[in-house]
C-alpha cells in the first residue's frame, strides 16, 4: 500500500529531481534551422546509427512509468520523484530525436531490419526495478558514448547542439542509476549478482550484434565500430566496479547477504547499544499496523527475509 505521507529525505536524489526540474528544455528550444553538416548520405547513415539510441530513448521512457509504482509501493519515495523527472527527459528526447529524423528526411530501421532491437528491449523490461535500472545505466553509458562523439565534433551543427543538451540529462540519470544501484546492492542475495552480470553481458552481445550491421553506416559518418564497442564495454566495467558489482573479469564471490562493510561495522559496534522492544509504550489509536511494524523490526523478521 503506497503511503499517503510518506518518509521525505534530503539525499543525493531529491537534489538530482531538483536540478533536473530545473534544467528542464524543450523541442521548441532548439534552433531547427541550424546546419546539418552532413551530405545526404550521411543523414541516411546517421539515421541508421541513430535507431538503437532512438529506441533506447523510448524504452526508458516506456520503462520508467512501469517501474514508479514498483518504487512507491517499496517506500523508495525520494527515488520516485526523481524518476518522475527522468520520464520527463526521456520523452524530450523521444520528441526531439523524431524532430531530427524529420530534419534528416530519413526514417530509422525497423524490427525486421534489425531484430536484435527488440531482444535489447524485452531484456530491459524483464525483471524487477533493480534490473531495469542497471540497464538504463547500461543504455545511458551507451547513448553518453554516442552523443559525446558530436558535441565535441559537430559544436554549431544541429546535431552536435542537440548532442550537447541530451547529454547533460543523461549524466543526471547515470548518478541516479549509479547511486540507487550502489544502495541497493549490499541488501540483494548472492545470485542476484550473477543475473545483474549475465543481464551486462547479455545487453553488450546485443549491441556488438547491432553494431556489426552498422559497420558500413559508422564509417560514413567517421565512427571506428569497434573502437567505440570497446570503450563502451571498458566504460561500463569500470561502472560496475564503482557500485560494486565486481567479478566481470573472473570468478565473482560475493559478501556475504546481509554483511555491512568494515567501516559500518565498527560504527555499529560502537554505538550504544537499543534498548529491548517493548509493547507497552505503544498506542493503538495512533496507528493499528504499530504491533505489525514493532515486529518487522525484530530479528527474527530480518532473519526470516534472508532465507
């Protein structure tokens, strides 16, 4: 049941909701009539090259209104807001990216000109919001990667102005992404670890798959396919390394489930230690789930979640 007045930290994602709340820009902001800086066959490889980013665009968009009710009814409310303000940017960049298929006079690929698109979508809309999120930091990885390469090639061209303003959204998404996978590693069982690595693996075979049918595209628009698969992959390891999800380059051993780092530890022990839970102090007529919520505080509960 979602909570009518729910818990309201100030942490690093209410300070993202807010920066992106107001960093907030539209279609209408751009100026269309810009140079493209492409022959016409490039526009019709760049927009080629643009489908896997197009559709990544659509199915975090598609995605994120999936996944806010799953975080709501977890509590996670600062995290909710947040994603409220990440659907918004998908959708910006859903209607600008159309824009410039327009500009461009050139459609992107289909399902049946690139399968592969719709195994890379489903695999993002499969499982809980732990593994959504990876993805969509895996995809943001990816889509900063892309547009990079022409904000700083293309600065006054259309492209590379457009380039410019998406990835200032998409680092916003990487912190969210980075710290909420961060938080919420330490508290997962062990072999949801081994999905998260699979689901990495899986996600860059499908690109590098995509990629292979893009090799002539990529080089008419200066792009070395390979080069940049590598530096994606190399990317997104580090990404790994840093909220913890090590084990990509060998045999991976998790913590334990449940342990709490050496630093928390020490801090924990040090502290004075609670009183016993007691019944007495409280009063039913202020809340009838206080006897249910004294006892998921017990031991015995958390013991319980972890088998």
């Amino acid at each position: 049941m979602i909570k009518v007045y729910p818990q309201l930290e100030e942490d690093l994602l209410i300070r993202l909701f807010h920066k992106g709340v107001k960093s907030q820009w539209t279609a209408e902001d751009v100026n269309w009539d810009d140079p493209i800086q492409f022959t016409t066959h490039q526009s019709y490889a760049l927009a080629r090259m643009l489908t896997p980013v197009y559709l990544g665009e659509q199915s975090a968009m598609l995605g994120a209104s999936a996944i806010l009710p799953q975080m709501a009814q977890a509590g996670e409310t600062t995290a909710q807001l947040y994603l409220s303000s990440f659907l918004m940017d998908e959708a910006r960049h859903f209607e600008v990216l159309t824009r410039l298929y327009q500009r461009l006079q050139a459609d992107p690929l289909t399902i049946r000109q690139m399968p592969e698109m719709l195994r890379y979508h489903n695999r993002l809309r499969k499982g809980d919001r732990l593994d959504w999120v990876w993805g969509i930091l895996i995809s943001d990885i990816f889509a900063k990667n892309f547009y990079s390469i022409y904000a700083k090639s293309q600065p006054e061209a259309l492209f590379g102005k457009v380039s410019g303003r998406v990835m200032k959204d998409e680092s916003r998404h990487q912190a969210f992404a980075e710290h909420y996978l961060k938080t919420t590693l330490p508290t997962i069982p062990p072999e949801r670890y081994q999905v998260l690595l699979n689901m990495k693996d899986e996600l860059l075979a499908i690109m590098d798959s995509m990629y292979t049918r893009l090799r002539e595209d990529a080089e008419m628009i200066g792009i070395d396919g390979r080069k940049f698969l590598d530096r994606l992959r190399v990317d997104i390891e580090h990404k790994a390394r840093r909220i913890g999800l090590e084990g990509s380059d060998g045999p991976y051993v998790p913590k334990a489930y449940g342990t709490k780092p050496d630093a928390q530890r020490a801090a924990s022990s040090s502290r004075i230690p609670r009183p016993p839970l007691s019944f007495k102090a409280l009063s039913t007529s202020k809340c009838s789930s206080c006897y249910l919520a004294l006892l998921c505080r017990t031991p015995l509960f958390r013991r319980a979640q972890c088998v």
